[in-house]
C-alpha cells in the first residue's frame, strides 16, 4: 500500500506552533505527539482546508 502525503511539512510545522507542540516535534518528532494532539491537529488542518475551498470561486 503506498502512502499519500496529505499534509506538507510546513502546514504540519505551522499547525503545530499554532497548537504549542513544535517544542516537544523537534526535539523528539512525530511519534512523541499524543493521539490528542495528532486529533487536534487533523482538526485544525480540515478547518484550514475548509476555509481555503470556500475562498475560491465556483
């Protein structure tokens, strides 16, 4: 099964500054992000997805 980069990194950087994770991500990466955390960040990049759709015209 391939996998599909859904996020760039920079969106999951900038997500994770906004939610005060980055700290914890560059010192000791992604798989020390709680399930939470990860949730939260899902959240936030569908909020940001859904802002950018309903800018554009048609």
């Amino acid at each position: 099964m391939s996998r599909h980069r859904v996020m760039s990194e920079d969106l999951k950087h900038e997500i994770a500054r906004e939610l005060g994770v980055y700290e914890k991500v560059s010192r000791e990466g992604w798989g020390s992000v709680s399930s939470r955390d990860c949730g939260n960040m899902v959240t936030k990049a569908i909020e940001i997805a859904n802002r950018n759709s309903a800018r554009q015209p048609g």
